[in-house]
C-alpha cells in the first residue's frame, strides 16, 4: 500500500517517498519534505508532547508544518 502526501503549495499529490528526497536526488533528513514538481521545502515540527486522558488513552503529540530550507 503506497502513503499519498500533497504538496500546499502546488496541490500535487504524489507517492510519499517521492518527498523525501532533495531535487539532486539526495535524501532528506527525517521529517523533512521537498515537492519533487515546486520544490517547496516544509518540516513536521512537535508542538506538544504525548497526553493521557481522563481514560487512559495516550493522545499523539500535535505537529506543526513549518517552512523549511529551500534545497538540500
């Protein structure tokens, strides 16, 4: 099963692998993403740590999308 991802930028939703790498071809660091048609660059940053509710269940950290550097 392959993980679809869109770019906010252009709109193009492609294979999620396909954003992991840089326009050379390199691999980006982790959490790091480059839309392989504009090339926006953008990171998932942790805004919040790991809850408990009042029922035991672990909630997720939230994530944040930030800006990031233009190639690598």
């Amino acid at each position: 099963m392959n993980v679809g991802i869109q770019c906010a930028m252009c709109g193009k939703t492609s294979d999620f692998d396909a954003f992991c790498f840089s326009t050379m071809g390199l691999p980006l660091p982790k959490f790091h993403y480059q839309c392989p048609s504009c090339n926006h660059a953008f990171q998932l940053v942790k805004t919040s740590q790991p809850t408990i509710n009042k029922h035991g269940q672990i909630l997720p950290p939230k994530l944040a999308v930030v800006g990031g550097q233009a190639s690598l």
